[in-house]
C-alpha cells in the first residue's frame, strides 16, 4: 500500500509540472506575453514589416535544439500586438527532437502532406497556442510556428510564414561576450 501511495504521489507531481508548463506557455514565451507590444519587450530588433505585420529578433540570444543553434527565430507583432513566433531550423535531429516533445506534451499531432509543395504539417493545440511545424521535403527545410489565436486568426497565416530568406542571416547573432545562448522551449 505504501508502495501504491509513492506510485500515486509522483503521477500527481507529473501532471502538476506538466500543467505549469503548459500554464506558462499559456500565458508567454521567451518571456514575452501574448498581446504584449513592442515597448513592453527589451531586445528587440525590426528584421521585416509587411503591412501592419512587424518582425523582430533578439540578436543576443541564440536559441538552440538538440545543443545546436537553430537558424532563426523571429516574433511577430501584428498592430503592435505579440501573435506569433517563428523558428526555422537547421538539422532534421532538431525536427525530430521538437516532434517527440510535443508528441508527448500535447498528444500525437494532426498532419496533412501536401503532394504539390511536398510539405508535411504537424499541428497541436494548446488552449489558445496553436502549434505547427512543417518539413517542407522538396527543399530539406524545416520551421516551426506558434500562434497565439485571439490575434492569429484575423490573419493568413500562412502569408505571414513567408518571412524573406534574407532576414535570417540577419538575424544570426554574433558570438560575443553579450550573446546568450538559451534552449528553444525553455522559459
């Protein structure tokens, strides 16, 4: 009995941390809050605009996957609101990495391929996060998108993806004494 009761104790303990997570993605990400606007988040810097769509990097952090940095990642503000972020990829192990994460997070995913862009599209849904990430076959490149969906869905979502080439060697920090190196889904 003893033994069951250890048992039953550490699942709770699980679900509790678990949940937090989930709260705290919730609510932020990088420690940046949904809705939030440019003014009220630190070390940003304008990488893109088209429209009312504004993109912006933290050229001092370095996000990485699987210890290696990934190749971008960028935040979308839309009426000077925070909806989104945009994280693209260098190797299929951080891909596959992020898969098996959110696989067992948030339950296996829902997919789609489309056979004409030769793109698969992994999508979960966390409260109002929406979740994708996309390996696009033709090309071997991989993303990975958050929406926050109180301000997404006024969008096209998959315009607002398109963020030009360029920008992400912009966006690559330099190693420096003022760059910090973070993980990717890490609060």
């Amino acid at each position: 009995m003893r033994y069951v009761h250890i048992i039953v104790s550490c699942l709770l303990g699980m679900m509790l941390c678990s949940a937090a997570v989930a709260g705290d993605f919730q609510q932020s990400i990088h420690g940046m809050k949904w809705g939030s606007t440019v003014a009220e988040n630190a070390g940003l810097s304008k990488v893109h605009e088209a429209n009312r769509a504004v993109y912006y990097a933290k050229p001092n952090t370095r996000y990485q996957i699987s210890d290696q940095p990934v190749a971008g990642v960028f935040y979308g503000f839309y009426n000077d609101k925070f909806f989104a972020v945009f994280v693209k990829m260098h190797t299929p192990a951080q891909f596959d990495e992020l898969k098996k994460a959110f696989d067992a997070q948030y339950g296996v995913a829902k997919s789609s391929f489309n056979s004409q862009t030769k793109q698969r599209v992994y999508r979960w849904k966390d409260g109002d996060v929406k979740i994708k990430l996309k390996k696009i076959e033709a090309t071997g490149q991989f993303k990975l998108a958050f929406y926050y969906a109180p301000l997404s869905t006024q969008l096209n979502e998959e315009r607002l993806e398109d963020i030009p080439p360029e920008i992400y060697k912009l966006s690559t920090s330099q190693e420096g004494e003022s760059t910090k190196s973070a993980p990717l889904l890490a609060e």
